[in-house]
C-alpha cells in the first residue's frame, strides 16, 4: 500500500514539473517570437515627399529619382 502511495506521489510530481518545463519553453518561444517581430518593426523608415514629383522618399539615403530639379 505505501509503494503504491510513493509511486502516485511520484508521477505527480513528474507531471506537475513536466508541465512547468513545458510552460517555461513555451513562454521563450513567445518573448523570441514577439522579440523578432520588434526587431522587424524597427526597420521602418522615416519619408519626407518630393517637392519636385510628388513621390515619398526615405529621409536617409534616398537616390536621384531622374528628374531634372530633385533634391535627392
């Protein structure tokens, strides 16, 4: 009787630090996904608009758009 009290101690315990694992896993996996999508958002770029044909153009390092006034 008390083997069978030790073993169902046993694999309760076993369960119970099984899902604690699983939810200490599970909760990494969520910072590094909602880290990674951070890091992704932070590539937006700031636009200022062309006085000379309208388009949007990033305000750092924005190339010539062929038009004979731009500025960029």
């Amino acid at each position: 009787m008390l083997t069978k009290l030790i073993i169902l101690v046993i694999a309760i315990g076993a369960v119970w630090y099984g899902f604690k694992l699983f939810t200490r896993i599970d909760l990494q996996r969520r910072e590094k996904v909602a880290q990674e999508k951070k890091d992704a958002v932070s590539g937006v770029a700031d636009t200022v608009q062309c006085p000379v044909c309208g388009t949007y153009v990033a305000t750092v390092g924005a190339a010539d758009c062929g038009k004979s006034a731009c500025p960029y």
